[in-house]
C-alpha cells in the first residue's frame, strides 16, 4: 500500500472559528495505481493533497506513507521524504524562471546529494523521457506551457519518487499539451509509477484508473 | 557550497543595479577603511625610515648632564673622564652592536674657514677610524683617514657634502687648506651619507628639531688631532652601528650601561643616554595613529550602516522569492540548504563590496596621497582583513533574513503569487 488515510481531519483557525476543511477522510491506494481526485472549488481537493505530499500535517487521523507513519515527524524529516519519496507537479509549472531546464531538473539531484556528474547524466535522461532531449539549455520563458510542464514532470521524476502527485497539471495548459501531458503521465504509469491527481475535468479524470470525489471536505470513493 | 557561490554571483549579476547599491555602504566603509589605513602606515613608515635612517641602524649615545645632554660647545665638562679603548673594546664585544666609535663633537663651531668664505652653525667632530662605518657615511670623493694621519697627528680633514659645498662652492676641496680656529687643516676626503632621505612630513616640531641637527654640514678630524683644537682627554660621546633596525635599542641601552659602569666622574649627574630614534619614532607613530583611529571608528560606522542595508535588501528578497523556496522546500530542499543558500548570498555580496572597496581605498590612498603629500603604504593585513570582515558583516546581517528564508512554510510560500 502507498497510501493509507485512516480519520484524516484538517481544521485551519480563523480567528476565533475553527474551520473544519478535511472530514474524516479515508483513502487508500496500492502501489502502481494512478488515481484522479475531483470536486469543486473550495473542497480541500489541495489541502488532502498537501497532506498527502508531506507538506502539512493532519490535525488528527493517521497517514501512512509507504508504510511509513508521517504524523509527528519534524520539519527535517518530513523534507527527506519529499525529497526521496515524492515527485511534485504544480498547475503553474513552478520552474525557477533563471535556470535553464536542465538545472531546474538537477535541482532535486542536488538536494539528494547525487555527484555532479551522474546529476547531470541524469537530468539528461529525465528530460529525453519527457521528449526534450533538444530543450536541456533552454530557461523557462523560451518554453511554451506544455514544455514547462514536462520539465515539471522531469523534475518530479528524475529522484525516482514512490509517487507522482499533480496538482492540476493540465489547469494551465491548452488541451492539445494538456493530451500531451496525460499521455505521458499514462506510460510512467505503465511503468509503474503511482499517480494520484487534482483536476476540475471530467475527460482528464477519466485518464485515471480510479476516481475519487470530495465535497465539503467529505471524500467518496469512486468504484474500483 | 561552490554551486551556492556561482548562484549568488549570478543573482548578483542579474540585479546589477540593486547589488551595486545594496553593497555601496560596505564599498564606501572598507573603501576609507582601507585609505585611512593606508595613509597611517606609509606616515608610519615614513616616520620610521627618517628617524631611524633607511637601513643605517647608527645609534648616538651622549653624554647627559641631569635631564639634557651635554653641550660640548661650553667646553668639555672637568672631572669626568675619557673613554678608553678597553671601553670601546667591552661595547664592541655587546652582540647586538656591529660597530662603535668615540668622538668628540663641537655643535657651532664658528671659526671654520676657507679663505674668506666661513662656515657658520658647522659642526666639528674628532673621530677615530671606525667613526664613518659606524654612523653611516661613505667617503665619495678623496679617502677617509689613514693610519699614519693618527700616528703622525696629521692636520687632515674630511668634509660633509654639505660642508664641502658651502665653503667651496664648486671648487674642488681635495688638497685644499681650510682653517679651523686659525690652524690650517688639508681636505683630504669628502663623505656622504650612505643613505639619503628627504623628510615629507613637516607637522611635527618634535620631528624638525630632530632633523635639523643633520641639516648643517660638518667637519671630521682625526681625533689625535683633537687636542690641536681644545684640550687633551676630553670626555666624548659615541656613535654606534646595530646589527639591525629590531636590535637599535636594546644595543644602545646596553652600550650606555657599559659606558656608565666605566665612567669617574666627580659630579653625580653625569651620565651616558642612548638617543633612542626607533622609541622616538613609535611615539610619533603613535601620535599619528590616535588620530586616524577616530576616523576609523567614523568609517566602521558606515560598514554598520552598510551591514543593516544589506539586512534590509536581503529581507525583500526574501520576501519576493518567497515561491521559489516554497518550491526548493517542497521538492525536497531541508532548512539548513536553504539557509545556506541565502547566508552564501549574502557574504558573497559583501565580500564583492569588500573587494571593490579595496580597490577604491587604495585609489582614494593614492590620490590623497597626491594632493597632501602625505605617502600611502599598502597594508596587506588591512586588505585580507577588510575582505573577510565584510564577509563576517554578510554572515552576521545575513543570518536574520536567511532563518526568515528557511523557516518559510513551503504551503503558504507555494501559494504566494
Ligand atoms: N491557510 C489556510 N487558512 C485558512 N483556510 C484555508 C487555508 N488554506 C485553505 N483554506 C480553506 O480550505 C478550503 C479548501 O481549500 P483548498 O485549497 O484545499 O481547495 P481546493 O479544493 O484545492 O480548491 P481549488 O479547486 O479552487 O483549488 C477553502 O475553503 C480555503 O478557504
Ligand atoms: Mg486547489
């Protein structure tokens, strides 16, 4: 199993009012498995998926990791398990707009204290695997919105991540690279790797094997 | 850490006009720290070589009478007595001393003429065969004093370039007689000093009266021939020749002890003093430096100044790059890279002003220098210091906005647009 949420609750503090965003929300997904997460605005679709990523801690519920449990780690640690078990894809691409692609990718290989050479060699690769083996030295704003996105997925990919996570990948992107993006995200997961996405379009979620709804911060597994 | 270094240089590079001006408080503090510094040390140095005479290490030892040395002019003092050779043998056998002589000295001595030129305010020395060496003079015209002239008790003399030139203009004195106090003496050599310097710093009286003792030329003869001139046995002062600069004083202190410890004297004030020019010199580097240490203290005030605005630069850049942690947090980067990358930033920008501020004082130096005649040295103690004082200065201004940078919640920063 790479994820299990068992009872996760996410309330933010405004002001005096808590706010209850997440409502006991159970999920669960093996190893290999591409999942779509759809709802409307405002239902904690990010929120979950923050939780999910490492970024934010559930205010109660347990989430097992890889096995791993995530609640109480600190700062440090939970930074190692995004860092070695978790690819990030953003809707606005969150390239850094002064480097080129290539070190955008070599960025997470830095922070995993990868030698230079085999980073290099690496990102390389990571980027042909996306089809833009002809791009490495271009910077972000020579790119178009499909383009930056699959460096994007380089990025999240090139550290071998257990799980892909994206945010509304396509959100940004015309549907002919938002076809692009989907068919790539399909044969990594052909590969074997585990996706799970954010997205507001039925046709997009439909790539998915599996859909899941949340509304009001209450998730409904879809059938499997 | 070379990766965080080339980040920040081309980050610096991309906001040229805004790194340029983030760092002119630090280029102008280091800039005058490194001139002010400057400026003293080449005083300094100044100061040094003319007192202590560039490479010359001569040393006077003269005899005091209470609290002021003793003015031969008044006639030399009863009852104390000569030196002797075993004195002169005991000083020469002090390590510290290269060479030593005795000689007797008349400050104005007034009735030195050629024909009907005269010398006024010359000064007239009797001195033995070490006498040139040891206070430094070489003979560049004719030959310096030969056995037979203090055997023989021969009237020869040796003038000082000077001498030479107000008594005979352009003639040539080799060969010629000259009178001294109405006893025809022959001109045999003419000597020089073996090292010239010119005084630049005129502020100081101390520093004038000092010099102009050299200012006026004098008369050298044999001191066999002395007692021609005044009487026999008459109590003398002494020149002597350290081994080097670091050894002047302690050489004179201990030719003086030496000299006291041989002197009979029947009056109890009598004694021998080292005139200490290296001391002499520290005291008016000292007075020097107080002065130019308030200025530095000015000039530490607008690295502080620089420091705070760099602190106030690197807190917007924080906050403007507050995505782009968001984003190097959420894939993975810890605290401490981020920190590092920010601190990296920061002391690269203040080592860069560090550097260009060095530059810039040591420009300033040279054209202070220029315009106020004082000289300027490069201290490179001062400009390996200035450099990694800036960079401290960026660590430490640094460090509040790169905790801001590495404590940035990677969610609310994702979310900033
Ligand atoms: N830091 C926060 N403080 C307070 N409330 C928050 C915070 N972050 C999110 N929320 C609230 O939580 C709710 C869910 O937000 P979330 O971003 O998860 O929605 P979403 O499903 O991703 O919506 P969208 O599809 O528009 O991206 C919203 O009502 C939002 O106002
Ligand atoms: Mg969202």
């Amino acid at each position: 199993m790479i994820l299990e949420l068992r009872d996760i609750c996410k309330d933010y503090i405004q002001g005096k009012m808590t706010v209850p965003v997440l409502k006991n929300v159970c999920f669960e997904m093996e190893e290999g498995e591409y999942v779509a997460i759809m709802g409307p605005s405002g239902s904690g679709k990010t929120t979950l998926m923050n939780i999910i990523g490492c970024l934010d801690q559930a205010t109660s519920g347990t989430f097992l990791l890889d096995g791993e449990d995530i609640g109480g780690l600190n700062d440090n640690q939970m930074s190692e398990i995004r860092l070695r078990k978790i690819g990030f894809v953003f809707q606005s691409f969150q390239l850094l707009p002064r480097q080129s692609a290539l070190e955008n990718v070599m960025l997470p290989l830095s922070y995993a204290g990868v030698p230079k050479k085999e980073r290099r060699e690496r990102a390389v690769m990571a980027l042909e695997r996306v089809g833009l083996g002809d791009r490495i030295d271009f910077k972000p704003t020579q790119l178009s919105g499909g383009q930056k996105q699959r460096v994007a997925i380089a990025r999240a990919m090139v550290n071998h991540p257990k799980i892909l996570l994206a945010d509304e990948p396509t959100g940004a992107l015309d549907s002919k690279s938002g076809e692009q993006v989907m068919d790539l995200f399909h044969s990594l997961n052909e590969e074997g790797v585990s996706i799970l996405m954010i997205t507001h379009d039925a046709d997009i979620a439909s790539c998915a094997q599996r859909q899941v709804i949340i509304r009001d911060g209450i998730l409904r597994q879809g059938g499997r | 850490m070379l990766e965080n270094i080339r980040l920040s240089f081309q980050g610096i590079w991309s906001h040229k006009m805004r790194s340029f001006l983030t760092m002119l408080g630090i280029i102008i503090g280091i800039a005058s720290i490194i001139s002010i510094v400057s400026t003293i040390k080449g005083t300094n140095e100044q100061i040094k070589e003319n007192l202590i005479g560039a490479g010359n290490n001569s040393i006077q030892i003269e005899l005091y009478q209470g609290d002021s040395a003793y003015w031969m002019d008044q006639g030399a003092p009863q009852g104390v007595s000569a030196p002797n050779q075993e004195v002169l043998e005991e000083v020469l056998k002090i390590p510290e001393v290269k060479s030593a002589s005795f000689y007797n000295k008349r400050d104005y001595a007034d009735s030195i003429y050629y024909k009907n030129t005269s010398m006024d305010g010359g000064k007239l020395l009797g001195i033995d065969r070490n006498y040139l060496s040891a206070a430094g003079y070489d003979i560049c015209a004719g030959r310096g004093f030969a056995d037979s002239d203090y055997t023989q008790i021969k009237k020869v003399a040796i003038l000082d370039d000077k001498a030479a030139s107000t008594l005979f203009q352009h003639e040539n004195p080799l060969g010629k007689t000259i009178e001294l106090k109405g006893e025809p003496f022959t001109v045999v050599g003419v000597a020089k000093a073996s090292e010239e310097f010119e005084p630049v710093i005129n502020s100081w009286n101390d520093y004038y009266t000092y010099y102009g003792e050299q200012m006026a030329g004098f008369v050298l003869v044999p001191t066999a021939s002395w007692p021609i001139l005044y009487g026999f046995d008459e109590a003398q002062n002494m020149v002597l020749q350290a081994n080097s600069t670091e050894e002047m004083s302690d050489a004179g202190r201990k030719a003086a002890e030496v000299l006291n410890t041989n002197l009979v004297s029947d009056q109890e004030q009598f004694g021998y003093k080292a005139q200490d020019a290296l001391e002499k010199a520290k005291n008016l580097q000292k007075l020097s430096a107080s002065t130019n240490n308030q200025l530095l203290w000015i000039a530490s005030i607008s690295l502080l100044v620089g420091g705070i605005g760099v602190m106030n630069i690197m807190l917007v850049s924080v906050t403007e790059r507050t995505s782009e942690i968001g984003l190097k947090k959420a894939i993975g980067a810890r605290k401490r890279t981020i920190l590092g990358q920010f601190l990296t930033e920061a002391a690269v920008l203040t080592s860069l002003g560090g550097v260009i501020g060095v530059a810039a004082g040591n420009v300033l130096a040279k054209v202070i220098s220029r315009i106020s005649g004082t000289p300027a040295a490069i201290s490179i103690p001062a400009i390996v210091g200035s450099v990694a004082f800036s960079m401290l200065i960026g660590i430490i201004f640094g460090l509040l906005p790169s905790i801001k940078a590495a404590n940035l919640n990677p969610i609310d920063a994702l979310r900033h647009e």
